[in-house]
C-alpha cells in the first residue's frame, strides 16, 4: 500500500483485544485508512474513508 499511495502518513499502531487483533491507522487527505490484522482467524482486510482502488490500477 504504502508503495502504490503517495502521500500516505503512517500513525499509530494499536492493539485491540487479547486475540492479538492489530490496527495499523494511516492518513491519506485527511482520511483515515486502517489495515487490520487479526492473528486468531489470520486475515487482514482494509477500512478506509476514501476509495483506495483508483491507487491500484
């Protein structure tokens, strides 16, 4: 992501629950992006205010 994004602005890193769910917030026009990790069903998957795919084409 960070690669294909210019201008994206990396933030804090939390940790939500026991199940060692991770957020990953990042900053893009003043839109918040989060990228989720979530160890116990081992998936990741992307929140995002804006439309993210005009950056992957």
């Amino acid at each position: 992501m960070k690669k294909n994004i210019n201008g994206l602005q990396k933030g804090s890193l939390e940790e939500v629950d026991v199940d060692g769910h991770l957020i990953q917030h990042y900053y893009l026009q003043g839109k918040d992006v989060e990228v989720h990790l979530s160890k116990y069903l081992n998936e990741v998957y992307i929140k995002s205010d804006m439309e993210l795919t005009q950056f992957f084409k």
